[in-house]
C-alpha cells in the first residue's frame, strides 16, 4: 500500500468526520434505539454502512465504521512512514509534520467514550464496550500495572554488560507494563502511550505515566534508556526526540522496531538479548560494530537481526 499525503489528510478527515458524529452520539447518550440523533442515522447512510443487524443498534453500528477507519488510517501512516525510509536518509522532522493529521485523529479515537464519570468522579470507560472507541481499539486488556520478571532480567542483564545506572528510562507505547520500574528501582521511569485508561491506571499506581502520541511527545529529559518492546509507535520517530547522546536503545523486533533503528545512522548494534534462557540471567551477546559500511547487505547488524528471533531483545548505542 502507498500513501500520499493527500491520502492522508483524507483518511484523516473521514477519521474525524465520524468521530464529529460520535460526540454527538454521546452528548444524547443513554437513549433508545429510536432516538439515536438524526446525524446519525444520515451519516450511516451516506457512508452505505448497512444497516444494523436485529441485535445491533445505529450506536454500535457507527462505533464499528470508526474502529474501521480508525486502522485504515493507521495502515496509511504506516505506509507513508514506509515510504519514507525506502527513499533513503528520512527527514523525520517532516515525516511526523506529514503524519500529524493521522496521528491526532488516532489520538481523539483513544479518548473517545473514555472520560469521567460524572457522578462518582472516577475515570473510565462511560459507555458499553460496543459503543466505546476507546475500549475497542485498546491493546491493553488489564486493568492494573504489570511486572514480567523475564523483562526485567532482560533489562538488569544489559545495564550490568555495558555498565549503565541510567537515570531516565522511557518507555513509549508501555500500555499497562511497569517491567523497568521493577529492573531500574532508582531511575526515573517515564511510560508514555496514546490509550489515556492505561495510562491513568499507571499513575492511580504511582508511576511517572503520559497520555500522550509518543512520536510527537518532547520529554523534558532526554532519556539514558530507551525501550521499544511490542510497540506500535514510530521508533525513529521517538529515538529524534527523545534520546541522549550516547544512550541505549532495547528493542525487539515483533512489530519490526529493531529493523527500523538498524537503519539508522546514528544508532549501532551491539547486543543481543535472547528471549529464552536458562539459569537465573540471560547472557547479552555482543556484536561486532557495523563501522563505516552501513550501505553492505553483509554488514553485521542485518545478518545478527536475520539469525535471531523477532522476540529476542536488541541493544543499540547511539553513536553521536
């Protein structure tokens, strides 16, 4: 898939079209099937979304259209993100001003049907599952902060191999794991991700946590530790922003982060982590810097990433 940025701007603006009727949706909320808004029922209509099965209703109907648009744009910004590094030496301050339009509608998609209860005071999700953007389109199943031991481990292992005490760890797109809290007690730790319930779950816990676009989100501290772990986020992006000179990098490469910060200068492989292991800590295996041939297919950062596992841990350096 290709995207231009007339594509973008498009799927953004029928992103923010329907959630324009959704607000009105919720500003009538509770009601009865038959008293859905008429905006409703004319923008379902216009959209030739079908009408609703006997067990639906034009809520849940207009909710399922926005979870729709809401991943065929997110596919668009990945497209375009795509594009941009197969032309070679992205600008990335461009790259986030063309994406901007898809990334703040994905922003209003995470907040919508989320708020607080005007009664008891308490954030949550206002309305049913189905007729709830919020909660559909949530990676995040919990309700709590969670700790993996093995993560953890992961994390102690590479700060004791490269000798690092970082005193800022940032960990964009976290959603509800505290696993570095757990690994760097004495560090500032800073969980950022776009679904706002996770993120006020983690700060009802205790825990430094932002609502926030991590690729457009300026952290007051550069961070001496970086983490990208199962994250859908724009790792160059966040690297841009958000990390020092000379600090580390972990990612792994489920959702390909590790093969994207391999194919940027700034940053060197010089790690692995293994997902699985025995005995009490996982060894971190060292990799031969990449040196000054980063256009070689051979060079060692690709074929390390080739041979491993997508879950494996990947250490990067940064080299300014």
């Amino acid at each position: 898939m290709t995207a231009t940025d007339d594509d973008l701007r498009a799927t953004a603006e029928r992103l923010r079209d329907a959630l324009a009727v959704y607000e009105r949706f919720v500003e009538r909320w509770p009601c009865e099937s038959d008293a859905v808004p008429d905006a409703v029922e004319r923008y379902l209509a216009e959209r030739d979304a079908g009408s609703p099965g006997p067990e639906s209703s034009p809520g849940a109907a207009l909710v399922a259209e926005i979870r729709e648009l809401y991943y065929e744009a997110r596919e668009a910004e990945a497209a375009s993100v795509q594009r941009a590094r197969e032309r070679g030496a992205p600008d990335w301050s461009r790259v986030l001003a063309e994406t901007e339009p898809v990334r703040e509608a994905a922003r209003r998609v995470h907040a919508a049907g989320y708020g607080t209860d005007p009664e008891t005071g308490a954030p949550g999700y206002l309305l049913p599952r189905e007729l709830c953007p919020a909660a559909l389109v949530s990676m995040n199943a919990g309700s709590s902060p969670v700790t993996f031991p093995d993560r953890a481990a992961q994390y102690r292992a590479v700060a004791e191999r490269f000798d690092r005490s970082p005193d800022v760890v940032y960990y964009p797109g976290s959603g509800h794991d505290v696993s570095p809290s757990e690994a760097f007690p004495e560090s500032r730790v800073v969980y950022v991700d776009v679904d706002a319930a996770a993120m006020d779950d983690l700060k009802r816990a205790g825990y430094e946590a932002v609502g926030a676009d991590a690729a457009a989100h300026d952290p007051e501290t550069p961070a001496d530790l970086l983490l990208f772990r199962n994250a859908g986020v724009t790792a160059e992006l966040v690297v841009e922003v958000a990390l020092r000179p000379g600090g580390l990098v972990l990612a792994n490469d489920h959702l390909d982060s590790a093969s994207h910060l391999a194919g940027m200068d700034r940053l060197e492989l010089v790690g692995v982590v293994p997902d699985e292991w025995s005995g009490d800590s996982p060894a971190v295996d060292t990799v031969e810097p990449d040196g000054e041939n980063r256009s070689s297919e051979s060079r060692p950062a690709q074929r390390v990433l080739e041979s491993g596992s997508p879950l494996d841990l990947y250490v990067f350096r940064d080299r300014t």
